[in-house]
C-alpha cells in the first residue's frame, strides 16, 4: 500500500488532457496475437464458450465456498481477462462486481507486470489500487500460451471479516488501515508452490478464519476451472482465432451501446440533489449527492462533481474499483434492458468505452488516500438511482419510480469458545423497486447495484445463535401511481446469545422520488425491542454494538416510489391492490369491496 500521505493517483485511465476516467484500460502498444476473420457460427460458438465459462466459474465460487453471503447471497464476480484487465467475459452475479476485476488486474500489473509464471496466485484487496473496498478479495491467476503471458482467470468475492475496528462491517474506521488487512498484489503461490507463512499471516489477522479459508479456496478453484476452460477453448479453436472472436464480441457490445446512446437525445440532464442520512458518524448532517448526465453522440459522461467532500468515517467510495462499475451498470442497465432491445448483449469491455465519469479528487466518489472506505455502498446505490431520475424525461419508458437505492447491510457475530473464532452472519435487507412504464415495482428485492440473493431464515437458524420472529413485506400501502411502488421488507430477529451487531445502510433523509406524479417512497428504520417499554431507533449506519441476550432488532427497508398519476391507475389494479394489502381501503357510499 501507498504509505506516502500525499493523495494517491489514481491507477484508473483517463483521457489525454481531460478529467474523464473510464473502465476500460483501451488498447494496446502491441498486438500479440494475428487477427483472423471468422464465420459468424464459429464466433457464436467461441462467444457462448466463454459466456459459459464465466457462469461455471461463478457456480464453482459459490457452490464451494463457507460463508453466507457468498454461498447463499452469491455477492461475487468471476470471468476472463487480457493481460492488461480488457473483459472478455464476466459471470452476471452481483452487479456490483461486474467491471470491478479490470481494477484489481491494474492493481497487480503496476507491481507485477513482466514477473508472472504459470501456478502464480495473487491475493489483492487494495481499495487504492483497483479493488471495490477491502472486504472483496480479488484473486488473480495468470493464463499463458506457449511460455507468453496472455491472460487472467480472476474472481473476486466478499469475505465475511477482514480484521479492522469491528466484526463484518466497519464504519465508523478513521483510516483504510482501520478497516482491516490490507494485502496488495501478494503471491500467494509462486509457481505452484505456496507460501504457506502468508497464508498463515492472512487467516491469522482475521476473525472467522475458518470462513475465510474456504471462500479464499474457492475462489482460487473457481479461477483454475477458468484456466482449463480457456486452455481448452485454444485447443480446440486455436489462440489467434480464440483472441480474434473475443475481440469481435467486445467490439459487437461497443457498438450496441453505443447505439444505444446515440438514439437518446443530446443534452445535459441533472438529476435532484440527493442526500444519504449521514456519514455515520455526524449524526443528523446529511452527505450530499450531485449527479448530471451529459450525452453526446454515442457518448455519455455522469458527472458527480457537487458532491460531498470525502468524509472521515467509512462510506467513501473507491473510484476505479466502485464508482466506474457503478456507472457503467447504470447506463447498461437503462439502455440495454433485454425487455427492451429484445436480445442479450454480450458484458465485456466493450460496455465500458462509450461510458465516462467526471468527479474531482477529495470527494466521496474519488476519496484521497488514506480515507476508509470499505462501507461504500450507501453512496455507491444512490448512482444508479440518481441517473435514473436524471433521464426520467428522455427515457420515460425505461425508467422507475424512485427506488429504495438502500442496501441496509448488517453483520451479527459473537465468539464462540467452542470453536476459538468469531461467527459472522453479513446480511443484505432486500429493498425495493419503484414503478416503471407498465409495471408496478418489484417488491422485496435486493436492487441496483446489490442484486444478492436472499438468504433462507433456516440457513441462519440452522447455523447461528438467531431466531426470526417476521420476514415479510412491510405493512404500511405501496407508494401510489398508475404503477405502484415496491414494498421493501420486514424482519425481525431474536438473539439468543449476546451479539454485536454493525449496520452500513441508509434509511433515505431524502426518500425515493415519484416520477410524473407518482408518490414518494417510504423512508427505513432500525429498531430495538419494538414494541415494549424499551424501543428506540437506531441509526441507518453504525459499528460494534454489543447486545444481550434476547434482545429483539426489527429491520425495515424503504419503499420504492410510484409512477404516473394515480387517478390514471386501471380500476382492476385499484381494487386488487385493496384485496392484496398494497393500499389502504377508502371506504365510500357505493364501496362494494371486502376487506382482505
């Protein structure tokens, strides 16, 4: 790590005499391949191949590994890459990790470039150097041909503890050193052989390191399998035409969104100031969040300059590893919508070129070293939600009713003498969708950036010191438009050990935005034994609270806001959503309802 205390440069591109950064790192000095041409059946075939193999990669991470939120949320990433981190396929999990592993491939380059040998595996989480924040390990297998470097097997997951000030998630850190080990681009195998003091060292500074172990393990198999099945795609099809068709499908992805792009009219278009609750620490002094989107041509630059200054606790967001991923999925997402388009478009590096961002040094979407940064996501789901209300107007059709933006994350933990290690459960609360042209929003999902998947309440049971006493939609009416809001959930937790409980979320000071007169979203709260005598609310972002035995937290995420004026909602959605639970019953002289 950088231990010089002057603000780090980022390793990210930018563009000759301009302040734009992008994902992708460009094109080469030197081409190390011959380019042949192929015959759209033998590309479809090597396309679908290396689809496949990012997707078998994923299933391998995830099957294998030991903790919750990798093995049941599934909040990893996994795909091939060139040499200098150019995407020829990624597994389409967590949104979050997709575009990330380009980072975490310049991050390793910028020590180890022209060192690498086969049976090499790098170890990386360096938020300063391409990583999303330092809880998602990166590991990283060089692939050669015929004794040349020529491409990564890589996969990057997030682990349930990474040391630091507080079990699972740290907050309130007054450093990135505070927030956990730091490891930047460590061998952890040199040519097959590992290094069994600094797998010793990693686990040792951990607490589950159990857990830890087993996600690491399967990760590092997760990238073989990608090795073999590149090795085997070249023997089969032969390395020029492998090279050749992967760069045909990244340059088909460019031009679709580029496309894309160019069918949305030019301008500049801001969205609403946003605001997160707080840092985490300042309570009641809200974080600001500016966002414009400027289109040109078959271009598009999301602006975040306005933004907060970067703050003294953990919810800044690493610029290469968070913040560009997060864009170029907003973008993606609102243009190449397959509901929309009517056919898949390949996720390569070709997403990333038409897609630029504009945002200074020293603000929360381009911390200076050394801020902590490893509880991002509050600031980073608001991106999406925010380019979305920012083309509201142009892509009516595209777009949704605020959405709950929020992924209130919490970790729960305890030590257990039985064992000699901490238990850590790291839970994401679903959210909630906003309405969108011809459809109400989707209820009790994770959203936008997050996407994990929920995790049984008999997984947690089975395996931890946690009982649920509620899991379900909240019970307040949807946001109403002539397409209803999504309901955010509800549950409830008993503890039946002493717990430490952290939480990196936010309940939305500003809640999710009606669009073309649909109502406002609700905001989410935390709350301790609801209820009784003893109920208080806690705040949306906080670490290393410790609480008995029995003590009871109840979790609401917001709602996400309605599109469309009401009164225009069909009369048979009306009624439905009375019988459903979703509105609240109007009583009136010719009501013939019954209640549900």
């Amino acid at each position: 790590m950088n231990k010089n205390p002057v603000p780090a440069v980022p390793t990210v591109p930018t563009l000759p005499g301009t302040d734009l950064y992008c994902t992708s790192p460009g094109g080469y000095t030197e081409r190390y391949w011959n380019p042949v041409d192929l015959d759209p059946i033998t590309l479809s075939v090597i396309g679908g191949a290396l689809d496949a193999t990012a997707k078998e990669m994923a299933q391998v991470l995830y099957r294998m590994s030991y903790s919750t939120l990798i093995r049941e949320s599934e909040d990893l990433g996994a795909g091939l890459f060139d040499v200098v981190g150019r995407e020829f396929c990624e597994s389409d999990s967590t949104p979050m990790h997709i575009g990330s592993l380009p980072g975490y491939i310049r991050g390793i380059n910028r020590k180890l470039e022209g060192t690498y040998r086969p049976g090499d595996v790098i170890l990386h989480n360096d938020p300063y150097h391409g990583a999303a924040h330092s809880p998602d390990y990166g590991v990283l297998i060089p692939i050669f041909h015929e004794g040349r470097h020529v491409a990564f097997a890589a996969a990057t997951g997030h682990l349930s503890d990474v040391g630091g000030a507080s079990p699972g998630l740290s907050v309130d850190a007054i450093d990135v050193f505070a927030e956990g080990k730091i490891l930047d681009a460590v061998r952890l195998e040199r040519a097959g052989v590992r290094n069994e003091d600094l797998w010793e060292h990693v686990l040792g500074n951990v607490r589950a390191p159990s857990q830890n172990a087993g996600d690491i393990e399967a990760m590092i198999s997760c990238c073989r399998l990608g090795v073999r099945r590149w090795e085997e795609l070249v023997g089969r099809y032969g390395f020029d035409t492998v090279m050749s068709a992967a760069e045909a499908w990244m340059d088909h992805s460019e031009s679709k969104l580029r496309a894309a792009i160019s069918r949305v009219p030019d301008g500049v278009y801001r969205a609403p100031e946003g605001f997160l609750d707080d840092d985490g620490k300042n309570r009641g002094v809200p974080v600001r969040i500016a966002t414009t989107v400027e289109v040109a041509g078959d271009e598009i630059i999301v602006d975040l300059t306005g933004s907060n200054a970067a703050v003294d606790t953990a919810i800044n967001a690493p610029l290469e590893g968070s913040v560009l991923p997060t864009v170029n999925f907003a973008v993606r997402t609102l243009l190449l919508d397959e509901a929309i388009t009517g056919e898949p478009v390949p996720q390569n590096d070709g997403i990333f070129r038409a897609v630029k961002v504009r945002v200074p040094v020293g603000t929360i979407y381009n911390p200076s070293f050394p801020h902590a940064c490893s509880s991002r996501f509050p600031v980073i789901n608001r991106i999406p939600d925010q380019v979305n209300l920012a083309l509201a107007e142009v892509l009516p059709d595209n777009v949704t009713g605020g959405n709950s933006a929020s992924l209130q994350a919490l970790s729960y933990s305890g030590y257990d003498p039985a064992t000699g290690e901490y238990w850590i459960y790291v839970e994401v609360a679903e959210g909630s969708y906003g309405g969108r042209s011809g459809k109400d929003g989707l209820d009790s999902v994770d959203n936008l950036m997050s996407n994990t998947r929920n995790t049984p309440i008999e997984e947690v049971e089975l395996r931890l010191p946690m009982r649920s006493h509620g899991y379900g939609l909240r019970s307040e009416p949807a946001a109403r438009g002539q397409w209803r809001g999504g309901l955010g959930t509800r549950r409830v937790w008993q503890f039946l050990a002493p717990v430490i409980v952290s939480a990196s979320g936010d309940f939305r000071t500003d809640p999710p935005r009606g669009i073309f007169g649909g109502e406002d979203g609700r905001r989410g709260r935390i709350l301790l034994d609801a209820g009784t005598a003893a109920e208080r609310e806690l705040n949306s972002k906080f670490a290393g609270l410790s609480l008995a035995a029995n003590t009871v937290l109840t979790i609401e995420v917001p709602n996400g806001a309605g599109y469309g004026d009401p009164a225009l909602r069909s009369e048979t959605a009306c009624h439905n959503d009375v019988f459903d639970g979703f509105a609240a019953r109007e009583p009136a002289p010719t009501d013939v309802l019954r209640t549900p």
